[in-house]
C-alpha cells in the first residue's frame, strides 16, 4: 500500500534503506519531516552531501578528516606523543579513545580487519600505510604500536599479521588490556574474559 | 568530543534531532552515509528536499498528495463510494485504512485534534473545511461520516464536537467500533476495552 504521495513514499523507501531503520520508523521520520520547517530539512540534506563531499581520509592516520585539512588535526597537532601509534578499525574507535581525553599518541586507521570468510585480505585494508609511515618515521620517531583492534576472531588474526610485520622493524608492539570491564560483576563474566583476566593481572 | 571532520559532525547533529534517533543512532547512521554509494545519499537528500517541495494538502480531503494531483487520487477515484467520509486525525491512518482495501469510501484528515491543554481548538484542525465539504455535496451526496479518532480523552471530544456538528445537517454520523483486537486475549483486556466490548456487542 502507498501513500497518496510520491514523494513521502520516495522519503521512506530511502530511510527504510539506512541501517536499524524499517518502514515504520521511515514512515514516523517521514511524518516528522513532513512538520518540520523547511530550512531544518534543507540542513539535513547539505549535511548529507556535504559528508560525502567534503570528507576524505588524512593521508598520515587514514582517519576522517575534511577536505583541506590533511594531514588532519591529530597528526599535525604539538601536543601529541609522536612516539606511540594506536591501530584501530575504524574512525569511530578514534572517537572512542579521544572521549577518555587519556590518550596522547597518534592513531593508524586500518578501515577494516582481516577476514578472509568476507574475502578482505591484508592488502584492502590500510597496513601497508601503517608499515610505510613507521618506515618514514624509522629514524627514531615511532617507539611503540598499541594494537587496539575488537577482541573477535578477525581482530585477533589482524593483530597477529601486523605484529609480526612490525617487531622486524625493532618496534615495541602491544595491545591494549582484555579484562573485567569497569562496573561489571564478576559472576557474569564469560569464561574467556576472566581467563584473559587473570593472565593480565598486574601488582597493585 | 567531536570527531576530525567537521562535515560527520555536522551529519551526526542533523541525524540527532530527528524523532527517536539518540546520538549513538546518528553515529551509525553517518558512518553508514560515509560508507555509502554518492549516488545513494544524493538520492537520499533529494528525497528529504521534494517531501519540502512537492507536497501539498489535497483541498478536498486534506490529505497530503503531490503538487499537481489535488483533488488526491482517492478523492477523484471512480471506483470510491462518495457517499461516505471517514474523517481521521493524521495521513497515517489514511494509509492504514488503505492497507485493509476493505473502506471503499472517501476520507477527511483533520490534522490534529482538539487538545485544549496544547492550544489547540477547533479552528487549528480542518473541522471547518469537513462541514464546507458536506455543505457543498449537501445535494445528496454524503450519506455517513464515520468518526474513526484514536480513542484518547482528545479523540473522543473531537468526535463529540464534530458529530454535535454534522447531526443538525441530517448526516447520518457513526464511529468506528471500540472493542476486542483480533488475536487478544480476554484476560489481558482492560476494562474500558472490556465494557465497550461488551456494550457494542452484535448478533451472530
């Protein structure tokens, strides 16, 4: 069944198209867009091409960053350690670790992990950057490289294949903790968690 | 904290005042965008700008149609009994009646209800263009409006307000039946339900 417009249909259909939206949250956006002032809806829609625009990845870190910002404001900033890179998956683990304020390194955004099941290999994602970067930077400048890729099988492999091409270089590779997440009761922690737990056990 | 590109940013604010999208929604969302065909996304935007555009109410029944089809095409359907007008609160229940393909008669959308706690009175909802509609058919024409308003305190003064209306221009004016959903069980039945149920019973 449709609505007696074409447009509103074409508005759902589209919505329904983005990801954890079906039809009727597409219809309830819709109704809302439907209400809303014009100018509010013309923001969305710049904001939607701007994005696809405007943004492109940073040359050093391969993070997000806008046209004309590259490399972008991490990799040029003073108050960085240049010393220490951390590998993450995507620009939304930067964000992640930039919210804790308690990180001062710089990131290498590999944009995927290994998976062989969906046919990505090391090549489609950004190792060979990270490799070229640490190389440029190899007259002293990286000291250490934190893995801190989701602690899936992918991930594990992806950690795995990159140490091993790093520790070569004289680099000091690590990975960030696994452990009871802050909060967290130990009665419903999984096996594996608490495993990891205990070998990473540190003196207090 | 923000992320490094200030057009995501700007995304992720847009996405965020949309109804029921919390921030970690229009994350998702704009990382989406970002990963998606241009194509897509101008397709999503053009979309969001003709809803603005090209969408107007039809002038007989008020329901939202395209700029360049008013009367609706339900309005100016010859398979349509023009005998009878169901009035409704919002497009929606247009479109949910529609889905049943079981009303074969024309509609009125009110756009609201009288709410005076919002502000809102007869004179903000299309009450006067459903008597002027009447009126005009008044040859003859409309035999029944069906008040089919969600069964809130507002709903139900509406109905009231309209059918206090429509009765002295000899209308034959009716509401939708309050009663058991198909598929409920009895026992998780309020009372209200219950006894409406109960009051609106009929012969078998």
């Amino acid at each position: 069944m449709r609505y007696s417009s074409g447009a509103v249909e074409a508005l759902i259909e589209e919505f329904a198209k983005l990801p954890g939206i079906g039809r009727k949250t597409a219809q309830r956006l819709t109704m809302h867009v439907l209400h809303e002032r014009r100018s509010e809806v013309e923001k969305l829609a710049s904001a939607l091409i701007d994005v696809k625009e405007k943004v492109i990845r940073c040359s050093v870190c391969q993070n997000i960053t806008d046209l004309g910002v590259d490399p972008c404001h991490i990799c040029t900033s003073a108050g960085r350690d240049r010393s220490v890179i951390c590998v993450v998956e995507s620009p939304t683990e930067v964000l992640a670790f930039e919210k804790t304020g308690h990180y001062k390194g710089l990131y290498h955004v590999l944009h995927g992990v290994i998976s062989p099941l969906d046919g990505v290999g090391p090549d489609d994602i950004k190792v060979r950057e990270l490799i070229a970067r640490i190389g440029v930077d190899s007259t002293g400048g990286v000291r250490e490289v934190v893995l801190a890729l989701n602690p899936t099988v992918e991930g594990e492999t992806t950690s795995l294949y990159i140490s091993k091409l790093l520790k070569p270089l004289g680099i000091n590779v690590t990975r960030i903790a696994r452990g009871i997440p802050v909060g967290a009761e130990l009665e419903f922690i999984d096996e594996a968690t608490l495993s990891r737990a205990m070998e990473g056990r540190s003196a207090i």
